[in-house]
C-alpha cells in the first residue's frame, strides 16, 4: 500500500472504492469485457449490459449545439441554469405528466445529469446517524453518498412476489424515526416494474406521516409500453409537500454523454440542493442547456426511442423464455430483469449472479449485468447496436443460439 493509499478517507475502503475496488459493478463489467474480447478477436461481443442508448442524439439537436456553441454569450459560468432550460423542463413536465409546477423558479433547478442530483441530495439532508430508505436492487448512488456522511442506508428488497415494490410497513418504527429520505426509481431499474396508482399514494401519504423527503428517480419515466401513459409522482396529490422528481435527458432523449437533469417539486428541497449544487460545479455549459431545452420540445425524438425500446422487448422476452429464463416483458425503461440460471450443461455450478455473468462473456461473450441483493437475477438490456429491425432481430437470434450452447441450468 503506498503511503497516498494509507490516507484515504475510512468511508473510501467502507464502499469498496479504494484500491481498485470493484463495488461499483459497472467497472467490473468493463473488465471483464474486455478480457473477453482480447481473448477471442474472431467474435464479436454482443452487449446486452449497456444501459444507454445505442444511437446518437437527433440531429436538429446537435445542430442547435453547433450554432450555440461558439455564441459569446454562451461563454460565462451558468451557476444554477438558465432560465431558457427551465422553463422548458417545466413545460416538458406539464405536456407529458400532467404537472404544472407552482413556480418553475423555484420548484426547479438543473444538473449535470441526474446522478450528481441523486448524489448531492444526501449533503443537504443527511447527518451522521441518519437513516436513508434505499430500494434494492437498484441505483446506489444516493445511498452511497448517504454513507459517505455518516448515514444508515436501510434496503427495501423489490422481490417479484410483491410486484417489485417496497414494503412501506415493513420498515421498523426506529428506522423510520431516524429516516430523512425514502428513494424510489419507477420505472424502475432494474426490474422494469411500474407501480399502480394506489402505491405512490401510500408512499406519500408515508413520507408526510413520517416527515421524510422521498427522491423519485424519474430517469426512465416517459419510456413506458402496452398503452400506458408516462407517470409523475408529482401528479399524486399532495406531493410536492414531500417529494421530489429527478429527470434526466439522458434516456428518452439519447443524450446520455451530454449530462442534463433536473430535479423538480418540493420548492425548499430544490432550493437546498441549489445552495449545495453551488458548492459543487458552476453549472452545465449553457449551449448544451439551449439543446436540450429545444430537445424537450420534440417529442418525436422519445416516441421513436420508445418504440424502438418496445419493438426489441417484444423479440427477447420470447427469446430468453425459450432459454427457460422466466422472462416477462416490462412496464417501462429498457430492462429485461430474469432469475439468474443456476449452472451449465458442462456441469459448473453458478455460486451467484455475478459468477454466471462473468461466464456468459467469457464463454459466449454475451455480456449482462448481475444483481445479488435480493437472490441471483441478471439484467439484459435492449440498447444493443443492430442496423434496423433486421439488425436487431439477427443480434437477438444470435443471443439466443449462442446461450442455447451453453445448456442452461435453472
């Protein structure tokens, strides 16, 4: 260990973070991707692990980037958004949800994508001791940067039994005593599930009985399928008393390189993470804010995106089933979230989820991602690269036919 390495902060080795620690699965992932490819260069990798989108952003809104771009007044820090971006998120929230929030000046401030929102909520909340509700499996980040300060992360499993959402009663009164922030993600990553109505009413009506700020990460919320309608906790009566809504360009919009958010609803709980965000970064450069507030006007570009998504589900729910994957198409985001198998035909018993991920890419070079948290369940994703619909339907089939040679074992 070099001397540096002795004076990392005790929370850095705590979440794995020091010395090349994999607890952030994602870099292990790459890793082992890349080891497969290098040890076969005649195959290529199909990726069914990469959660963004497989094509570039629309080009009416990389154009608006050129032209903004080398504009002067372009040029200055943007500290907490420009106006021009938040009124068009709020607009955007209106048209799609139904939302009309009580003063977008307030009730709304932009990011530099959602993971830093989801990050920097817990500097204006937590103190040493506190607890955060955190559903898993699912996106650490709040709950990470929740420990970083001295807070308790509480897990609430998302088990199929319970249509993958959390038990709200479950959750002992002492930890509830202590809980500032209750974090949801719906659609949600990554089980694909989508809660009717009634749950988020309860989660409200929780969070006020309880004094609790719930953090809704809305990243997948206008990729919805079979007919639904995109969904805003802020359209529950009542929540922007106690909630709020982090939305992100990233996914319904393939800007995911671009880094733009927002976070919207409970007016004081914006405005504590502006005064944070302002200790933080000097806001995105207001040339991308421009693009995305002119990206936000073209719904075409998510309804393309959402068909698209919808199309390629329908071919690999099918697809993994005939694989003896248990397999059902989700309600919104771009996940397909399967128990994992067990072992293969050669005789190799999986010891758990990620031991079976690691042997689909080095045996098939198939890549997924693996979740431990609430039994051995793997996630494919439908944003692989394929040229069109004939495209996506060979890369499925070749999923297929390379995984049916592993004889599966459930």
């Amino acid at each position: 260990m070099s001397a540096i390495n002795s004076r990392l902060a005790r929370r850095m080795a705590e979440a794995g973070l020091a010395g090349g620690g994999t607890a952030f699965k994602f870099e292990a992932i790459k890793r082992a991707k890349a080891a497969a490819v290098a040890a076969n260069p005649g195959l290529s990798l199909l990726d069914f692990g990469v959660g963004e989108p497989d094509i570039p952003a629309d080009r009416a809104v990389v154009s608006v980037l050129g032209a903004e771009a080398g504009l002067s007044e372009n040029r200055r820090y943007a500290d907490n958004g420009i106006e021009a971006f938040r009124e068009a998120a709020a607009r955007w929230m209106g048209d799609v949800f139904g939302v009309r929030l009580e003063s977008p000046g307030t009730s709304l401030v932009h990011g530099i994508g959602s993971k830093p929102i989801l990050a920097g909520l817990p500097l204006a909340f937590v103190d040493p001791g506190d607890a955060v509700l955190a559903t898993v499996p699912g996106y650490p980040i709040l709950a990470t940067h929740a420990k970083f300060l001295g807070g308790v992360p509480y897990g609430l499993p998302l088990l199929k039994e319970n249509g993958f959402v959390p038990d709200l009663d479950s959750v002992p009164d002492e930890v509830v005593r202590k809980a500032k922030l209750l974090y949801l993600n719906y659609p949600n990553n990554p089980t694909g599930a989508m809660p009717e109505r009634a749950f988020f009413e309860r989660a409200v009506d929780f969070a006020r009985k309880n004094g609790i700020l719930i953090v809704h990460d809305a990243a997948y919320a206008a990729l919805v399928y079979g007919g639904r309608k995109p969904f805003s906790l802020l359209s529950i009566p009542g929540a922007e008393e106690v909630a709020v809504e982090v939305h992100s360009l990233s996914k319904a919009f393939n800007m995911t390189g671009w880094r733009m958010g927002f976070v919207c609803g409970n007016s004081d709980a914006v405005a504590a993470y502006a005064a944070v965000k302002d200790t933080l970064d000097s806001g995105q450069f207001r040339g991308i804010q421009k693009a995305a507030a002119f990206a936000l006007t073209r719904p075409d570009i998510t309804r393309a995106a959402r068909e698209r998504y919808e199309r390629r589900l329908e071919l690999l729910v099918p697809a993994l089933r005939s694989l003896g994957f248990d397999a059902e198409r989700p309600a919104g985001g771009f996940y397909c979230y399967v128990r994992s198998p067990t072992g293969m035909g050669d005789g190799t018993r999986f010891r758990d989820a990620a031991h079976c991920a690691e042997r689909l890419v080095r045996d098939a070079l198939v890549s997924v991602v693996p979740w431990d948290e609430t039994g051995p369940h793997l996630r494919f994703s439908v944003t692989f690269e394929a040229e069109g619909a004939d495209g996506e339907t060979r890369a499925i089939e070749e999923l297929r036919v390379r995984l049916s040679r592993l004889a599966l074992v459930f």
